[in-house]
C-alpha cells in the first residue's frame, strides 16, 4: 500500500509527532479520498498536545494516536464504485470538510444544530484523523462542504472555524447588535480579525484590543474604529460596552470584562486560553449580564460564511507556511508569535 507523511497526536508525547509511514487508503463502495489542498492551524492544536483529544462518545475508547489538523479543505481525488453515479462528488470537486462528524439523525442534527451532534463526539483532526496530511478518507459524506468557485483553498479551510466559530458566536447574539451598539472585540488573532469583519456588516461602533501592538492597523483596516493594547489606557468609561466578545479566554479578558460591560450588557465568551477561570458571579448577577459560552458551529453556517467569503465581506488573514515546518509554526504559535491564520499545502512538496 502506498503511503504518506503527517504529523498528530500521539498520547505520552510533549509534542506534535512526525509520521512517516501513513497508508494512503482506498475508498470503500460509498467513500471518497480528498487530496489535502489547505489545512490551517489553530491553537486548539497544541492544547490538543497538551491536555489531551476530545473525549469520544463510549463505548469509543479515547484514541492514542491520530492525525491532527481541523481545519480543512482539499480535492476529490478518488471515489468508491457507489458513487460514480453522484456528479457532486466527481474527481476533482473542491470541499472544505465540518469539522463535527455529525450524524444527521439526533434531536440537535434534525434542529440544524449539527454542530452539537448529541449522539457522535467525533471531530476531524481533534480525536480522529485530520489534514495535517496529503489524503484523507471520507466516510461520512455530510461532513462535504462545496467551496464557491471564486473561494481560495486556504480560505475555505480556516472557514471551517476561524470564520465559523466567530460567525456562529455573532449570530446568536446578532439581534442585539445595533448601529448604536459599542462593542468590544478580546483578541485579534485569527478569529478576532474574522470577527471584525463580521461585525462591520452590522454597521456597529466597533473598539478592538490586543497586547500585539502591531496587529492594529490590520484590525481597523478590516473595520474596527479604535484599537488599543490596553483599554484601561483609553477613554472609555466603565460600564460603557454594549456587547464583548472575548477571543483570549483568560482571566485578565474577564476582568476586563467584568469592569467596562453595561448592565444588562451582553457577554459572548469564545477564547481558549485557559481551562478555568473566575467569573464575578455577584456582580455579574446584580447588574444582570448576558453571558453565552460558544464552540464552533453548524454546517448551515459554515456554508453561509463561504458565502461571505465569495461576496467579499470577509477577507481571512493567511500565510502559507511549509508543510515541513510544522512543529516550529505550531510552537511559534504557542508563543504567541503568529499574526492572523498559518495554512499548509501538505501536497505542494
């Protein structure tokens, strides 16, 4: 069987692994092999390394090694004999994979939250195998999503949650964005900068913060109206932001929080940066404050915001990086020293 190099996850080890060995599988009756075009990294990467993949659903055991790589798009490269008769999935055709294996049966599924699938816990590159590789098998063909013609590769792969993740966390507070509203954006890595420019259709009064000085002419070029590495620095009041959206995760973007958000104000937590944190429960309480806690999203979604994509509203921030560099480009990650999305072309060798 020809084989194929990766990198993933393998339990025990303190960092990403190099395989070297992989089979390039053959696709089953009803299977497709996608050829790996542009596979993002995200730092739920290297949390994956650190403490460990997404619990699968039992009686699936919790996997020692696997493929990483969640954020995904690639080509048809081979199809099974049930298939030839499906044009939509001939050699050739482009898809960004959902992350979610979704099984299209459960009470959330039949709702269109098929992100929150109630009866599959598996997940592309976060407990079973991902992109971090030249050719992945599809089994589950509702896991396909068609990439608009004029939508790039990488574009479509980081699509699947640096776009999706903040586009699903908007939408579900969006009524209460109004052109009135001041809105606090925590942390303009990758899915900051997305969120910017997702706000920006909302025609809001949009202030942006990170500790990365650098990053702010890039987040008001994509919409925002202030940016500050420290918004105790600014002019702002207390008790003055409408709705904040905090992509750090830690507890100084709480407290952050928890000092400029309004009474009644809304909250939408989104960022990883810690397991655990404080929340000011009193305070929060007595001022009646909104709080939405937010993880990936639904394919409805995922096409939706390819379709932003194709119509220009959203513009991903990616820079290719060497397949080969992988291990560095996540450890720079790690520290803090990456701007916007990093993508690999693991079949451009």
């Amino acid at each position: 069987m020809p084989t194929q190099y990766g990198y993933g996850y393998v339990k025990g080890a303190k960092e990403i692994t190099k395989f070297t060995d992989l089979p390039i599988p053959e696709p089953g009756p009803s299977e497709l092999l996608l050829k790996i075009e542009a596979a993002g990294l995200c730092l739920s990467d290297p949390h994956t390394i650190i403490g460990g993949p997404i619990a699968p659903k039992p009686p699936k055991p919790m996997p020692t090694k696997f493929v990483m790589g969640h954020e995904i798009a690639g080509s048809v490269y081979k199809i099974g004999k049930e298939l030839a008769e499906k044009p939509q999935f001939k050699v050739g055709s482009r898809f960004a994979l959902q992350i979610s294996q979704a099984c299209g049966a459960c009470a959330s599924c039949r709702s269109g939250d098929d992100g929150n699938c109630s009866d599959n816990n598996q997940a592309y590159g976060l407990n079973e195998d991902g992109g971090f590789q030249q050719y992945l098998l599809i089994r589950n063909l509702r896991t396909l999503i068609p990439i608009p013609d004029n939508v790039s590769y990488a574009e479509a792969a980081v699509c699947t949650d640096s776009v999706l993740t903040p586009f699903h966390a908007i939408k579900k507070v969006g009524h209460k964005i109004k052109p009135h509203s001041k809105v606090l954006v925590q942390g303009c890595g990758g899915l900051g900068l997305n969120a910017i420019q997702i706000l920006k259709q909302f025609k809001c009064h949009i202030v942006a913060t990170d500790l990365k000085s650098d990053i702010g002419s890039v987040a008001k070029e994509y919409g925002a109206h202030e940016f500050y590495t420290n918004l105790n620095d600014s002019k702002h009041e207390p008790e003055s932001f409408d709705i904040i959206f905090d992509f750090v995760g830690m507890q100084e973007s709480v407290d952050i929080s928890n000092k400029y958000i309004k009474r009644r104000g809304t909250l939408s937590q989104i960022g990883l940066g810690r397991y655990k944190f404080k929340m000011p429960n009193y305070t929060f309480a007595y001022r009646e404050i909104e709080v939405f806690y937010n993880f990936g999203g639904s394919s409805a979604e995922n096409l939706e915001c390819l379709n932003w994509i194709s119509k220009g509203w959203i513009k991903p921030n990616v820079h290719f990086v060497d397949f080969d560099k992988l291990p560095q480009a996540m450890q720079d990650l790690s520290n803090n020293k990456v701007r916007g999305r990093v993508v690999f072309r693991p079949n451009k060798l």
